[in-house]
C-alpha cells in the first residue's frame, strides 16, 4: 500500500466501525495517505421526487453535531500526523459511500464488519456487500474479532488463488504488498474433492481398487496445485518469503481454517467484475470470508468490461 494517496473510511459510530478507524489510521500512517471520514446520515424517512431533499431535512444543527463526533473519532490519526478530512452527508448509505469513492478517486475503502453475526447499521449486510460488489476500488472490511492491534505494516498475508484472472491480479498486488512489508507471502488454493471434509472419507470401507484410485487422485491433483502455486513465484521476489498451501473442502472453510492456522494478517481475495453476472460467484466464497475472518480482507478488483454500479 506504499503511494496510497487516499482513503475513504465510513464510520457510523458503532464499536465495529471503531475497529475500521484503527485500522484505517494504521494504514494512512504506514502509506502516507489522506483519510476521508464520512457518515452517512439516514433520516428515518427518506425524500421523494418533487419533495424537500435529504439534507433540507436535516437541520444544520444535528449535521454540526455528528460532525463533531466524526472530527472527534478520528483526532488520534491528526495526533500521529495523519491528513483528515471530515464529511458528513444525508442519504442511503451505500449510495453515498460509492458516489463519494468515485468523486474523491479514492484508492481504498476502508470499513468495518460485526463479524460471525452478520453487519451492522450502515454495515448491514445490503450495504456492505453493495460496496463491495460494486466499489470501483478495492475494499478492505476490518472484523472486530482480530488477533491483535491495528498495527503495520503486515507480517503474514495470505492470497487466495483459484488461478482465475481476477486471483492471478489480487496475487500480484499481494506480491508488492509483501515487498513493501517484508512479509511472508501465503499462497493458497482449495482443491476440489468429491466428499465435503471433514470428514475425510473412510477408506477402509471400499474396495481396495477403489482406495488406490482415490488416493492416487489425491497425490495428483495435491502435486498439480502445489506446482501451480510454486510457478507464480516471481523472479525478482528479493527477500520476500514465500508458502504454500493446499488445502480440500469448501473454499471459504479452507481460507479461513489457513489463516487463522497461520496467524495471518490480511487475507487478499482477487473478485470478478462485481456486476449482476458475479453475484453469485462473491456470494458464495467472498461474502462468507469477509463475513467469518479474525483478521482484515482486501478484495481487488478484476476489472471487467460492461460493468455497472
């Protein structure tokens, strides 16, 4: 994230936003960006057309206050020196979020997660994956339930490949991630098994011909991956360590058992186009990662052709 140059961190005052302001603090610090903190205030009955608008129902004097509370959450960042811009607008939440991104040319997004139990507030789940599917930039969610403190820059970072286009771009920005950090490099694929593990399949209760086959297929496509993996290696990799894992099961189960077995601290998801074609696709492994992880993920953007917001 070293030339970062702007972030845009959504807060909506609650404990799960919190974390998502330490981290984007931590993060503007390490890359020298400028942070935008932005609260969306939802009036509890949104404007129609040929009515007042959202902000001319809002008085002057309730937008003055949560933008003290806005300046106030994010004084810590001007204490270690870091730019911060205060904005506080009326309307849908994910709508602003993705219309200021766009306006700012913002790098990043920077927000929070409730964690196993879903989103909350601006953070519920129609905003949050609003944002994520359709954020012109990257998205970085930040759970509650990390490891540790929000600090950088990264030491373990694990990138999920499933040799797409969109994981083949993710695993290049976490390549200069790792360089940038001196961290060790992560590269993980879920190989696909005829049974869900666990439980791995009782062997002993097949024919023999039958266990030979399995396992023979396993050393296959385990040896297959693990060179698949060992070729994205770049040439110029310097001092940057680099791993590998493989893994079976269901995709999401398989990066979020590897990176809290490797005490990982950001998890990099390479996501397609986020347009109505992917919905499925993201619903089905990035939801569930960004949902369950004890530690930040950062979906890049394969960026796609015909894409809509």
């Amino acid at each position: 994230m070293i030339g970062l140059e702007r972030l845009l961190c959504p807060c909506d005052f609650s404990d799960a936003s919190q974390h998502a302001i330490d981290h984007a603090i931590a993060v503007a610090k390490w890359s020298g960006a400028t942070i935008t903190a932005l609260h969306v205030y939802e009036p509890l009955f949104m404007p129609i057309p040929a009515f007042p608008s959202g902000n001319q129902r809002v008085s002057t004097r309730e937008v003055s206050r949560v933008r003290e509370q806005l300046d106030a959450r994010f004084h810590p960042a001007r204490l270690e020196g870091v730019n911060v811009d205060v904005v506080v607008e009326v309307g849908h939440p994910a709508r602003v979020i993705l219309d200021r991104s766009r306006e700012l040319n913002a790098q990043l997004i920077v927000m929070g997660t409730h964690g196993l139990s879903g989103f909350e507030h601006l953070l519920l789940g129609s905003v949050t994956e609003r944002v994520l599917r359709k954020a012109m930039c990257p998205v970085l969610t930040v759970p509650p339930l990390m490891h540790g403190v929000s600090t950088l820059p990264y030491r373990r970072i694990l990138c999920a490949i499933d040799f797409s286009n969109a994981s083949l771009a993710a695993w290049k920005q976490a390549c200069a991630f790792a360089r940038d950090a001196n961290a060790t490099l992560i590269a993980m694929t879920v190989v696909e098994w005829p049974w869900h593990e666990p439980p791995s399949p009782d062997l002993h209760t097949l024919p023999p011909e039958q266990v030979r086959a399995l396992t023979e297929l396993r050393r296959y496509l385990e040896c297959g991956a693990t060179r698949r993996l060992q070729a994205l290696v770049p040439g110029d990799a310097g001092s940057t360590a680099f791993e590998q894992r493989v893994v079976h099961g269901r995709s999401y189960e398989g990066i979020l058992r590897v990176s809290e077995d490797e005490h990982c601290d950001l998890v990099i998801l390479g996501v397609h186009g986020r347009n109505v074609a992917d919905m499925a696709l993201f619903g089905s492994t990035t939801n569930q990662v960004v949902r369950c992880a004890k530690c930040p993920v950062l979906t890049w953007k394969e960026k796609a052709t015909g894409e809509t917001s």
